[in-house]
C-alpha cells in the first residue's frame, strides 16, 4: 500500500498560497477588514508552521480524541489536517489570496 505524504501536501497548500500572494502583498483582503494579502500571509504561515511540527512530532499511532470514532490516533489529523486544515480554511484562504491580488 502506498504511504500518502499528507504533511508534504499541507507544506504544497501552504507554498502554492504565498506564490499567489507574489502578485502583491499590499491589496486588502475584502472578507478581513483593515488586512492585506502580507497580513493573511502572515497569519497562515504561523499557523501552518506550529500545525506542522505538531503533527511532525507526534507518533501516528498515538491514540487522540478525534470526532471520528473508529480511528482514534493522531494519523487520523495528519489526513484530516492535510484535506483542509479547517474545513472551510484553506480553500478560503487561497479564495482570499486570489481575490485580493487580481
């Protein structure tokens, strides 16, 4: 079974957004008033950084509260972090990003 680099992905998500943000850091965020596209940047780059060395440094197997009954390990927050971060995170995120430097 091929093993999925789930945490290469979110480090790919988190690349592709600050490539976006390469068109310009000054143009405001419209969803986030008073931020612009360095403030967003900024803000989902300390985040994306501390969820990365947490799940880096956790075993797979460690068992952890999850919502999700029959997998209760910390393997499931690497899959579940790696498809969304938040649910609706790091597709707005990357919206946001776009929005602001077209």
């Amino acid at each position: 079974m091929a093993t999925i680099d789930y945490l290469g992905s979110l480090r790919d998500d988190g690349a592709a957004l600050a490539a976006a943000a390469g068109k310009g850091l000054h143009p405001p965020v419209p969803a986030c008033e008073g931020w612009t596209v360095a403030d967003l940047l900024r803000w989902y780059q300390q985040g994306l950084a501390e969820l990365v060395t947490v799940l880096e440094d956790a075993d797979l197997g460690t068992r952890v509260w999850t919502f999700h009954r029959p997998d209760q390990t910390a393997a499931f927050w690497h899959r579940r972090m790696e498809r969304s971060g938040d649910p609706a995170l790091l597709p707005r995120v990357r919206e946001l990003a776009a929005a602001a430097t077209q």
